[in-house]
DNA sequence: CGACGGGACGC
DNA sequence: CGACGGGACGC
C-alpha cells in the first residue's frame, strides 16, 4: 500500500543491488562513497543519522546499479576497516525494503541459481554453462522421480554470491536464471499425480477431459496391484508361432517403442518370446496391461510381463502416474484414424508386417532425424500447427518435426489442439510444411494437421 | 550489536 | 474453425 506512493522508486531494483553496512559512527558518505566506487556504479550512499543530533548511527545503505557490483563490494569490503583505528565494516546485502525483515540476508540466499535448460542437458553440459560465470560448488537437474527424465530445470550452487549474479545478469535470456529459494520453505511438487487435489485438477482440466478412460477393443487385464514390477522393458511369450514383423507392429501401435526383437534359439527359429523396449514407462505401462491376455492370432492368449532391467523400479507413485499416462497412451491409440482394428475377436490377423521402420509412423516419407537446434537459438519462423482430433505427445512431435532440421521447439498450446513448431532455419520450416501440410496424414492422430506462416516471437 | 532519507510532477 | 507458456529440489 505505502509502497504504492512512490511506484518509480524502488530502492531494491534490480533486487539485491543494495548493500547494508555496519560501521563505526565516525564513518561518512565519502568515505564510503570512495571504497565502494571501486566495484561498480554508485546510485547512492546514505548514512542513517539520529534525527536530532545528526550524528551517524553506524548504518549505512549503498545503492549499485547491478547486484553483481553490490554482490561484489560484499566480498571484498566486508571486515576491512575504512580507517585506521576504526572497526571492521560489516558489509551485508540489504532487505528489501518491502520484506519488512531485519534479518541477516545470508550467503545461502545468493550464491544458488534456478535455470531452464533443455531437456537433453546433462549435469555437465550444465556446469559447462555456467562455469563461466564462476566456480560451481555444484549442478542438480530436477528429474520425474518415476521415469529419471529431466524436467528441464537445473540448479547451480556458486560459492560466492557475485558468481551467481553475473550468471544471472549474463547468461542467455533462454535460461530464465533466478536465485534459487532456499530448499526448505515452499516444496509444491509438479508431478504430483498422487495428490487428491491435483488429481481433480486434472479432471477439471478441459484439456484433459479429452483423454477419456475409454476401453477400446484392447483386452483389458485387471489390475496393477500386487507385485508386479514396473519397467519399460517388456517379454512377449506366445505359444503360437509370430513373426518378428507381427510382434513389431503389435506393440509398435503403442508409441515410444524403442526395440523389439524375437528371441530365437540356435537353429534361427522362434522361441516364441520377444523383447520389447518402450522410451518411457507410460507406454510400457500401457502396453502390458491391453497386450498381457490379448488372444493373438485368435486362440492364441499372449503373456506380456514386465521384465526388471535394473532401471525402473515399483512405487505407488509411480504406478498412479502411469494410469493417467497409460489413459492418454489409450486415447491416442483409439484415434488412429488407420490403426489396424485391433479387436480381441476379430476374424483377421491384425497388424500387416512392417519390416523395421521408425517408431512414428506417418503416410509420408520423413527424412531421417536431425538435431535439434540449440534451447537459445534465434527462432526465425514458426510453423502453426493445428491436430484433430488432438495432439500427439511432445517427444513424437519432435520425432516428426525435428527431422527438416534446425527445430529448436515444439510447443503445444494447453488445452486447445494447436501448437507451433519453432524452427532456427527458416528453410527447415518451408519443408516441414510442404511435407507435413494438409491432405498428408500421419498414421497416428496427427490427420488433417495444417500449418501457416506467422510472425516469430 | 545494527535497518530505511531526501528530493520532488510530464509531453 | 483454430492462436501465443512454463519454474522447485529425496534428509
């Protein structure tokens, strides 16, 4: 309220650029004003003095244009003495006028970071980053507990608050580098699936109420209670006789099937069993709990367990997170305008051979994969993309979109079935869209999926 | 122990 | 037909 009178002046702008000192009561603004120049931009010093005997009460305030300058002077000018004979200074950033608290700002608060960063950075590439802006105590990247993916957030500890606001004042705008808040206060998780809160979020969710729990012609088998261990390594067991290409293109219909490869026993025959591996746990979720019972061929009741590959483990988190997973896994599946009809009792075999192709199957040729551009990368056009009936996930996305080169990100507008496809090269776009625009259908859900020029952000 | 002034209105 | 975001850590 009171701050409101004065809206263009605020002391703590940019936030931690003010310095609290405590001093003998015989130093003065100059000679403050002329130890402290030293490090940076000076906006003001001021002594607090006793209103009547105008005498100094041993406090003064210094005002730098940057937080890294006052972060700066904290180092270096902290405990020196500014004159001979007097006390050691005490040198500290200051509250924030508006925080009300006299308390101590420590070192804790400033020298540790919060950043974005892609989702393929690895604590290295971190700490690669942002070494330059000191030394790094060290790099933490947030990861789904389930899963081990990273959320694309990262954190970096320096050892000297200076370091960590030059990161923050220099680093790529992309990273969207903060202080961090200190560990203990505030610990609202992200992925929460198993909170009941969260969960009626989710159902609320007009974006989400278009991933019905809807069972298709899938076998259902009960339930994921009990022992089951959950992994994305799957083992297909058949009594029948299939094929390779048949195993394939079963448990391809699931998307994010990384491998799958019959067993086969010394003489080049079948042993009826087959390894299936999924990128991510959702989907092998998903596909052992339609797959495990499945009469394929007709007559023919599939055993699909999970295997312990040493990588994932059970937990009851976990476990609810991939219903909700394995439910838009369903969904997509069900909306397939060409899947095959895969249905428990009907007459013909399903899924036609597909010798070894890529997980993502569309009616056009796709050029092989290419990187993605650099997160900071200048994006100079972007592709509007619009799915009916809904969007495919993100990793199948950039599966499609990365391959004409230079993608830098998809991005998929929450809760409406529209996204844009960020592109560094403006001739990556142009390509992506001859081939991908209208009247071309991917085999999943991407049907009808039209795209257009608009300006880059 | 050691925490919050002074100045002052635009094109 | 449609349209422009997001942030938190096993003690």
């Amino acid at each position: 309220m009171e701050d409101a009178f004065r809206p263009s002046t605020d002391l703590d702008d940019p936030p931690n650029s003010r310095l609290f000192l405590v001093t003998s009561k015989s130093i003065t603004e100059d000679m403050i004003r002329e130890q402290f120049s030293l490090y940076g931009e000076i906006q003001d010093v001021w002594v607090v003095k006793d209103k009547q005997t105008k005498e100094s009460k041993g406090v003064s305030f210094v005002k730098f244009t940057k937080s890294s300058e006052a972060c700066t002077a904290m180092e270096e000018m902290h405990g020196k003495c500014l004159v001979e004979g007097t006390k050691p200074i005490k040198v500290f950033i200051a509250q924030a006028r508006s925080s009300g608290s006299h308390r101590d700002v420590e070192d804790e608060e400033l020298t540790r970071i919060f950043v974005m960063i892609p989702k393929t950075f690895t604590e290295d590439d971190l700490k690669d980053t942002f070494k330059e802006y000191g030394d790094i105590e060290y790099c933490i990247i947030v990861k789904n507990k389930t899963t081990g993916e990273s959320k694309g957030l990262g954190y970096v500890r320096y050892h000297k608050p200076s370091q960590a606001a030059t990161a923050i004042e220099n680093c790529e705008k992309t990273y969207r580098a903060i202080l961090a808040e200190p560990r203990n206060k505030t610990p609202a998780p992200d992925n929460d699936y198993f909170s009941p809160a969260r969960a009626e979020h989710v159902q609320g969710d007009p974006g989400m109420t278009s991933y019905p729990f809807v069972d298709s012609g899938f076998h259902t088998r009960g339930d994921m209670r009990g022992t089951d261990i959950i992994t994305r390594c799957l083992m297909m067991s058949s009594r029948a006789s299939v094929t390779q290409d048949q195993v394939y293109s079963l448990f391809d219909l699931i998307p994010g099937m990384d491998y799958c490869e019959m067993q086969q026993d010394s003489y080049g025959f079948s042993t009826g069993q087959a390894m299936i591996r999924y990128n991510n746990l959702g989907s092998a979720v998903y596909a052992k709990n339609k797959l495990d019972g499945f009469e394929y061929p007709p007559g023919n009741r599939l055993v699909v367990t999970h295997v312990d590959d040493g990588q994932d483990r059970r937990s009851p988190v976990g476990r609810m997170a991939m219903q909700l997973v394995a439910a838009q896994m369903m969904s997509i599946v069900c909306n397939a305008p060409s899947a095959p009809p895969l249905r428990k009792t009907s007459a013909g075999y399903p899924p036609p051979a597909v010798p070894q192709s890529p997980r993502v199957q569309t009616d056009v040729a796709l050029p092989p994969l290419q990187k993605l551009a650099p997160s900071d990368s200048r994006v100079k056009e972007r592709l509007f993309v619009v799915f009916k009936p809904l969007p495919l996930p993100m990793d199948v996305l950039e599966d499609v979109f990365c391959r004409f080169g230079s993608l830098v990100e998809v991005f998929l507008v929450p809760g409406r079935n529209v996204g844009y496809m960020k592109y560094a090269e403006r001739k990556s776009a142009d390509d992506a869209m001859a081939t991908l625009h209208e009247g071309h259908r991917t085999r999943d859900d991407l049907s009808d999926m039209t795209s257009n020029m608009t300006e880059p952000t």
